[in-house]
C-alpha cells in the first residue's frame, strides 16, 4: 500500500484532481503491476494516446480506455468525480444521497442517482464462502407506518391485501459479515433457501422464536431467544443482526427517505458492503470498493427496467 494514498475526503478530492493520478490508480488495482493488458486480445504491448487518455494495442490495433468493462464504462464523466463519489458512499455510516452528490461534486441530481447504483453494483457480495459458527439470523419489514400514509393510500393498500413494506432476511456472523436478501414473504418455503444458501449447514443458528425459521433444526444447531422476557440468556441474543437493522433502517429512513421496492437489494447491498468493512479505515472500504469495479457494468435502460418491458 503506497503512504501517499489519501486519508480522509478531503486529501481524496486533492489527489484525485489530476486526470493522469486518477487512470494511473486505477489501473494499478485492475491490471498487476499497473500494465494494461488489452481487452480484445490480452496484449501487453501498447502505445498511449495521451491527447485522448487512451491505449492503443499494438497487437490488435484496438483502443481501450481504463474504463472499459467497469462501472464507469461509457460514463463523460471523469475520473476525478467518480472517485470523489466512491469515497462518500463508502464511509458514510447512514449512505449519501443523490442530491448531496450532486451538490459536492457538481453534476446533476439524476446523474448523480445513475452514478450511485452504479457504485452500489460493485458493492455487491461476490464471495461463494458461506456464514459459519455462531450465525444470528432475523427478518425484518422495511418501508413507511400506514398510519403515516393518506387515508386514500391505505384504503388502497387494504383493499389489495397486500403489505405496503418489504420483507428482508439477514444474517450475521458473530464478529464477522453479514448477509442480507429481499424476499417477497417471510413463509418457510421462502425464507428457508436463502438460509440454507448463505449459512454453513451445522452451524450454530440463533434466532428469535419466529415460526419461519422452526424448520432450520435439522440442518442448523438452532438457538432461540424470547424477545417477550429476554434479549440476552448468556450468549444467546440477536444483538448483532438487530445493530445491522439499525443501520439499514437508519440510512432508508434518514438519508434515502422513500426507497422503490424494485431497488431495495441495491440499498441492502451497500449497506452489507459498509457492516463488512467496518473494521478497517476509510482508505481501506475505499480500496476495498475499487477492487470490485471490474466486470460490472450497468446502463440506464437497465436500471429503469426499460430493457425487461420492452
């Protein structure tokens, strides 16, 4: 790790402010050694057009850009702003919004929301390595009180028979990562395939005394609390999944205020992705983020379901 990187948002927008700093550094997290190996026919010779900040293969004579093939691909805006964004939605505890993107880094409020899912697209878990040990596991209901809605709202709702919130499934790995899915109810046949999906069979399972997760016990070694008389019996409590609740609910309700349920798993992946890396610094959830940038591209037409509709 070079000792010159950035410490705080304010060195990052200082470091950042030279276009070459920033295709430099990103190219020496997605290529060894910071050599760019050509897309098209991994070619290592190449030439760099520096009018255009792009390499041309001499191999196959294609030009390709450190963008290419990441979040930022096809994206006019430059490095400089995205780094700056990558930053913020890494080490803002309770997340940053689209209009404060837009406002500190001086681009529009629906670029900034593109910007953002695009970032949250990296943020999401990769790892096929399951929760092991001692995992607590809960569920949880995310969206607004009915009884802070329009009578007209709740009328409507009612008479669809539908719940107006979303349901979300987590689990957390006693001083460990956490996990979490939107599903679309919380009845066993639902509920009990994430689990066995993200949870190493055998392991210790503690949970409240919900019905949904009562046939868990013979895969899991199950432990119960009875949130009506306790919350803690020795080292059976779902403390830690109820701190990972607090922070999703806090930055939903905070900072995002209305989330469309289509985008819930994007907010409940940023989230996981910032619990996950609380134990290490600012730098460190920033490089952390970076070095999932590959592989993961998102258009507009995509995020706006345009793609799926027609």
């Amino acid at each position: 790790m070079r000792n010159d990187l950035p410490k705080t948002l304010q060195d990052a927008i200082v470091f950042f402010s030279d276009h070459m700093v920033c295709i430099n550094f990103v190219a020496s997290l997605r290529w060894a050694d910071g050599e760019p190996v050509c897309p098209n026919c991994a070619g290592k010779e190449h030439s760099f057009l520096s009018t255009r900040l792009i390499w041309k293969c001499k191999a196959c004579k294609k030009q390709f850009s450190v963008k290419y093939n990441t979040i930022f691909e096809d994206s006019p805006l430059g490095l400089d702003k995205w780094l700056t964004a990558i930053w913020m939605i890494a080490n803002c505890k309770n997340g940053v919004s689209s209009y404060e993107i837009h406002r500190a880094i001086g681009i529009t409020q629906k670029s900034a929301w593109f910007m953002l899912h695009r970032i949250r697209l990296a943020m999401q878990a990769g790892s096929f390595e399951k929760l092991s040990g001692e995992v607590e596991a809960d569920s949880a209901y995310i969206g607004g009180l009915s009884k802070n809605m329009h009578k007209a709202k709740r009328e409507e709702i009612y008479l669809r028979g539908k719940s107006h919130q979303t349901k979300v499934v987590g689990m957390v790995e006693r001083k460990g990562k956490a996990r979490a899915r939107v599903v679309s109810n919380l009845k066993r046949p639902n509920l009990n395939p994430v689990i066995l999906e993200n949870v190493e069979r055998g392991s210790t399972l503690i949970t409240d005394e919900g019905v949904e997760f009562s046939q868990l016990q013979a895969d899991y070694v199950r432990e119960t609390v009875n949130h009506s008389i306790e919350y803690v019996r020795g080292n059976i409590h779902t403390n830690s999944i109820e701190n990972f609740w607090s922070l999703l609910k806090r930055s939903i309700k905070g900072t995002y205020v209305s989330v469309a349920p289509e985008h819930l798993q994007k907010y409940v992946e940023e989230q996981t992705f910032r619990f996950n890396e609380r134990k290490g610094k600012d730098q460190d959830r920033f490089i952390a983020l970076l070095e999932s940038i590959s592989g993961k591209r998102l258009t507009y037409q995509q995020l706006i379901g345009y793609e799926t509709n027609h």
